[in-house]
C-alpha cells in the first residue's frame, strides 16, 4: 500500500439525500469553450452542470446549471444526436423515456457574466422500463450517433437520432448487464446471466426476426412475411466465470482495440475476437475503473477503485502505483483535454464529487523544510514595503464585505431555508367535493434564514409534496428580501415574521393535505427557492422537509396475514409499539405493546408486529408499495 493519498484540486457535494450510480454521471464538452463539462443526474430527477476551476474555495461558482426534471435520471450520455452538424447533444435517459437536450450559453448585460439553458430536442417514448444505453454510428453511419437502450427485461431498442428504427430481444436473457459499442467491428456487447460477454453484430441485429413480444422470442418468422429474418444469434461469447461490472473499449493511437472487462475479482483484456489476450486476478473487489492513453506502444493503462477507497494504477496487468481517495468511487474518469488535463474525476454514491490529482507529498504529517535561499531565512532580502501595501489591500477589501459595500456572489451561499417544527394535525383539512369523505392535512412553515447582508428583490418559493399529497399554495413569492441589517426583513415583507432562533426569518406557511388518491409512497417534502444573485444570474436553494405518518395514515385493527412482509432485526431495545407510535391512535383499535396496525387513506392495511424473545419486527400488507413508507418510518423512529 502506498504511503501518498491522492490531492483533491476540487471537491462539492452534490445535493443532499440523493443517490447515484456509475451511470448517473458524464464528462463531455458541451460548448465551444474547449473546457470539458462534468454532468451529473441523481434518482430524484435534477440534472446539475459543473465546470470545475480548480478553486477549492469557491467551488459553488463552477455550477453552471440545475434543472429538476420530472423523472428519475437512471443514464446520461452524450453525442451527436441531431443532424449531422457535429454539435454534442445530451441524451437522457428516465425509466419510461429517452430525452435528447440542448444546452446552451447565454451571455448577460454585464458581458462578462453567463448562465446556461436546457432545451429539450427531441424525446422517445419506451415500451418496457429501461436500464442503460449505449451511443454510436451504428451501421457505420458517417457524421451523427444513434442510440441503443437496454430494457430491464432484454429488450434492445435502437433509435437513429429523432426516428424509431428497430427492437430486439437478447435470447437467453435473465438480469440487464453493462452495455458498450465496439466501433471497429459495428458490435454491441454485454453480459449474460451466466457470466458470459455476448457480442451481437448491429447488420445480425438488423436483419433479425422483429420481436414484438417477448413470450414467445424463439418464434421464426415465416420466409415470405414482411417481418421475415433470422433469430437474434450472438456472434461470440466468451466466459468470464465472474459477474461483469463494467466493460469498456480503448482504442490506442495505432487504432488498435482492446475490449477491457473488470469483474468482481478479476480483470480480462480481449480481443475483437472474443479471445482473452491477458487475464489480471485481483485481491480486493473492485468498484469502477477507466482505461486512459498509455505512452507506452502496446499496453493500456488502467485507473482501478477499489470498496476500501484505494485506486490501483496498472499498465496491462503490472500494478505501477497505489493510493487512496477519501470516498468509495462508483465513477472514476482521467479528463483528457482542457486546463484539467490529466486529472482524475471520482464520485460516490452519496454524490461527493471529486477532481483529484496524484500527489507526491507523504500523508503523514510532512515535516517542510525551507530552501537555502528563502527569504524567510534571510530576512534582509524581505521588501516590508510591498508588504504593507498588499495588506492594505487586504484589509480595504475584508471592510468591503463585512460593510455591505459589495455582495458576495455566492451559488446557494445567501441564504439557507429552514423550517418550523410540525406540532398539529388538522384530521378533516380537506373535504373531497366528488365522495365528501375528509383527509388529513398540516401546515408547513418556510422561513428564509440570511446568511448574508445582501438584498435580494424576489424570491420564489415552491413546495413539491408527494402524490397523493397537495400544497395549497404551491408557490408563494418574497419580495425585497434582505438588507444592511437583519432587523430590516420585518418592515419590507408583506408576510408575517416567525422567529428561528433569535433571528427575525422571513415565513411563508404552505397547508399540505392528502387527497387519498392513490398510494402514499414519500413523506419528504421537495421546497425550492429561485432567485437572482447581485449580479443578475438565476440561483436556487433546495431542502427536503419531513412530514409526519399521520398525513397518511390512521390506526386500525391488526391483521394476521398479509401476501407480502418485511423483517428488520434492530441491535438494540426498541420501545413498545404503541409508545413508538405513540401520536398515532392505535391502541383504541385494539393495538397492543407488540402489534399495532396502520391503514392508509387509500385503503391498505400495514400490520407492525414485534417479536417476544428476539429484536425482530414484522411489517406486513397486502400491497408490497405501501410498505415502503412504514418501514422507512420506522426505521428513523428506531433511530431516534
């Protein structure tokens, strides 16, 4: 193990509360800048840009945009997906739907400042719920990408830019597994089940039976019928004897391929061929890596993460360097072009994001030493003069800001969103007009706590709750926000005040009630401010509120059976029930110490039993959805 870490030149965390996956994240240069892009789309469906300037304390301002789209990002990638100028495009893809974007740069008034737009181009819709893609000139196509979507059901779907071109079930297909494009052969390849890499010829694809059904896939298509063709037939395999966890393809500056796939304990090197070329056994468990140019002819050099956070550096299949990052990467990548060239991007799961470079300064408390002829050992060479004068440029602008003279500008730094602690529950907030039946409702209090003495003219205010759930009203709008002062914000605002801490807060209070239509899958709450920055740039702050269980559920009589149950095993004293969920009424529905049981106004039955002689609890309904909220409650209860 090596005793160097590697030096983080940038570091932010995107978002809080969302996750990630290795293909949640892409590299590309989006612009005419020739500054590569790094772009990153979580599970909730917000796609964020960043330029990264290699400045630690100012890593807010290399956001270059976020936008909330209204389903979760599971792939993002890029290409030249319309027409056949070369401009690159981006190409997102969400569980029902492919989106291909523009992203664009506007200039402001001010010349030197900018902000960026995304529009979206063009969209598909997909018949099966997708898993990843893959982009390329299929077919050997000059000029412009398609693309190839992966089902998590084996279904390929390709689509040439705007137009739907074909589908194709995979033959002997049991889970999804990593997707990539050989360009120089015109093949796709991926993972099997039984821990094979398949490789399928696009012209084989092409010209196969055309599967609309996955019943029967085998099924021939008779010779004269106009969907006649052959059946879907791989063109090689090649066993790994491992699950696959990524393949990728290095083409070198000689144009020669090589097919790198990384398994769960080892690492092959293939050829177009199928036949393994070198095989690399590893003794830890790798979790990405990236192949990058190596300056030797004929080798490859690899980038290999491993679960306890080290990074491996190999050329072919000799280990050249070790070192440590301070997450566990589930994407790494080696920017190739711009003033970052040659430094390595890594992220987490968490979405801590990380532009690193490797260091040769030890980790353990570096004793520095000072050259001969610094001037700090000779004190006659020091210029005091020029000191003086840096200094009182220094402190002329430390009473700029603290003064109010000029606003900092700041991404998400001028004020933070808190919120006021939910203490009632109005049981008949909302009156149904079609059934007149009641549901619950609670009132949801926003403030806007300054960080800064900065005036900020509008700021708009949306609350996004979870369907069924409804905010009433679902945006409200701050004007004139800010001042020199603090005590300022109770005369320029319209609304009442509410004290957070000891500080006057801005507030705007949002009723959330449930409409009992449909299944209640989240208690978090979505609030985002928008705003202008001094400078004229759009800006926004997101946080997630929590709401009570009581919003959507109510006590009931316990059930003994149910179709489908979780079992959670807690290593620790868990309360009884009934004081675990003691502002919900349970126990007048016949609730005990070990069991109670809650029904959702959309009428499932979520049965919480406890075990007597062990730290086991059960959950149980008839409808597998429901319970996701019960058991996520329950854990941050058990928690608490």
């Amino acid at each position: 193990m090596s005793l160097f870490k590697s030096r983080e030149g940038w570091l932010t965390r995107v978002g809080f509360g969302e996750e990630y996956d290795t293909n949640n994240i892409c590299i590309a240069n989006l612009d005419s800048t020739g500054e590569p892009k790094i772009i990153v789309g979580s599970f909730r469906g917000i796609l964020r840009i960043y330029q990264p300037k290699n400045e630690v304390e100012n890593v807010n301002q290399d956001l270059l945009l976020e936008f909330q789209m209204n389903e979760p990002i599971l792939d993002l990638k890029t290409g030249r997906l319309v027409g056949n100028d070369g401009e690159t495009f981006l190409a997102v893809l969400h569980p029902r739907k492919l989106s291909v974007c523009a992203i664009s740069r506007q200039d402001t008034s001010q010349g030197s400042e900018f902000f960026y737009n995304i529009t979206q181009v063009y969209h598909h819709k997909l018949q099966r719920t997708s898993c990843n893609m893959v982009l390329g000139p299929f077919g050997q196509v000059k000029g412009k990408d398609f693309i190839c979507v992966q089902s998590m059901d084996g279904m390929l779907s390709f689509f040439e830019q705007d137009r739907v071109a074909f589908d194709r079930f995979l033959p002997d297909f049991l889970v999804p597994g990593p997707l990539c494009y050989l360009r120089s052969t015109d093949t796709f390849l991926t993972s099997s089940s039984g821990n094979y890499v398949e490789a399928y010829k696009y012209n084989t694809l092409a010209m196969s039976t055309e599967s609309e059904k996955k019943d029967n896939p085998d099924k021939k298509a008779e010779s004269g019928g106009a969907g006649g063709g052959k059946r879907v037939r791989v063109n090689w395999k090649c066993n790994i004897g491992e699950s696959v966890v990524d393949i990728r393809c290095y083409m070198s500056s000689e144009n020669n391929t090589t097919i790198l796939v990384l398994a769960e304990h080892s690492m092959f090197m293939l050829k177009e061929n199928g036949s393994v070329n070198l095989m690399k056994k590893f003794d830890f468990n790798p979790s990405c890596f990236v192949p990058y140019d190596s300056l030797k002819e004929g080798t490859v050099n690899m980038l290999v993460a491993s679960f306890t956070g080290s990074c491996y550096i190999f050329q072919n299949t000799k280990l050249q360097w070790t070192t440590s990052f301070t997450n566990v990467p589930i994407f790494i990548h080696v920017i190739k072009s711009g003033k970052l060239k040659g430094h390595i991007v890594t992220m987490d799961e968490e979405g801590n994001l990380a532009v690193s470079y490797l260091g040769t300064d030890p980790a353990q408390n570096p004793v520095y030493t000072t050259p001969k002829n610094s001037s700090i050992n000779n004190p006659r060479d020091f210029n005091y003069s020029e000191t003086d004068i840096e200094l009182t440029r220094l402190y002329q602008i430390i009473r700029e800001y603290s003064s109010g003279m000029k606003a900092p500008d700041m991404v998400k730094g001028s004020f933070s969103l808190v919120f006021e602690p939910i203490t009632s529950l109005n049981q008949r907030g909302y009156v149904d007009p079609k059934s007149q039946e009641t549901f619950p409702s609670v009132t949801l209090g926003v403030g806007i706590h300054m960080l800064h003495k900065v005036s900020i003219d509008k700021i708009t205010l949306m609350v996004k709750p979870r369907p069924p759930l409804v905010s009433d009203p679902p945006s409200v709008v701050l004007t004139n926000v800010g001042g020199s002062t603090f005590e300022s914000l109770n005369t320029s605002l319209s609304y009442r005040t509410y004290r957070f801490g000891s500080t006057p807060t801005p507030y705007a209070s949002f009723t959330i009630y449930n409409t009992g239509d449909g299944v209640l899958t989240d208690l978090s709450v979505d609030v985002v401010a928008h705003y202008n920055n001094p400078y004229g740039l759009p800006r926004s702050v997101h946080n997630v509120a929590r709401l009570p269980l009581a919003i959507g559920f109510f006590g009931y009589t316990p059930e003994k059976s149910a179709d489908f149950k979780v079992t959670i095993e807690a290593n620790g004293n868990v309360p009884s029930m009934l004081e675990l969920y003691s502002d919900i009424d349970c126990e007048r529905y016949g609730g005990v110490a070990n069991c109670i049981a809650l029904k959702s106004y959309s009428g499932d039955i979520i049965t919480v039993i406890s075990a007597k002689n062990s730290q086991k609890y059960r959950m149980q309904s008839n409808r597998f959805s429901s319970l996701h909220v019960v058991v996520k409650d329950f854990v941050e209860r058990v928690k608490k």
